[in-house]
C-alpha cells in the first residue's frame, strides 16, 4: 500500500516562492499520475496541478497557471510543486495525490485520484 507525504511547507512573504515535496513510500507511484491539490479554511478543495506518468503533460489550475510548476523524479519516487509569486490568497493546506487509472478529462477532479497524502500548511503573510 503506497503512503504519500508533503512537505515543505511553511510561511512566507507574499511574492516569495516554496517548493513542495510529495514521496510515496510503500509502492512506487511511478505508474501513476500524481496531481496536487489545495483547500482553505471554509472552502471546496481546489485543483492546481497534475503531471502525466512520464512527466510529459502537465495541467494547471486557472488560478496558479505561469506561477506554479509541477514535476517528478522517478529516481527518488518524488513528485514536486514549484510555487512562484506566491499571493495571500494562496495560503491553504496542500495535498499530493496518486491517480492509478482516471482519465486525463477528470483529473482536476478530487474524486479520480486514489491516494492522498496528509497536507502541508502554506501561509503567504506579510
């Protein structure tokens, strides 16, 4: 059974920039897609990327497209967000997820994915 966990979160200025780390233990995520999530305090959990299996494509929520990156390391079973520009309204708990099977059409949605890891906080606060 695969576990995913996040990290790198933390506070940080607006316009300044964090880096994500998701690592699955247990199984290898590498046949899967891994895709990134966030939700706020009071609000839907929301979509903000998603890579393919081979890194090849990616897909951006509207919100975080030209700020954000995602990508992977198959070596490290790894998958990454690179967040940019970062803006108060940015500040939520971030998850990493394993999709094993859904479609491309659906996975900005939560419900595809099969694995989820536990979050990591991201305040943006001056």
């Amino acid at each position: 059974q695969v576990q995913l966990v996040e990290s790198g979160g933390g506070l940080v200025q607006p316009g300044g920039a964090l880096n994500l780390t998701c690592v699955a233990s247990g199984r290898t995520v590498s046949e899967g897609k891994m895709g990134w999530f966030r939700q706020a305090p009071g609000k839907e959990r929301e979509f903000v990327a998603v890579i393919s299996v081979r890194g090849a494509l990616t897909l951006y929520g509207d919100s975080v497209k030209g700020r954000f990156t995602i990508s992977r390391d198959f070596a490290k079973d790894a998958v990454y967000l690179q967040m940019d520009s970062l803006r108060p309204e940015d500040k939520a708990v971030y998850y990493c997820a394993l999709d094993l099977d859904g479609p491309w059409s659906k996975l900005h949605l939560s419900s595809s994915y099969d694995v989820w890891g536990e979050g990591t906080q991201v305040t943006v606060s001056s």
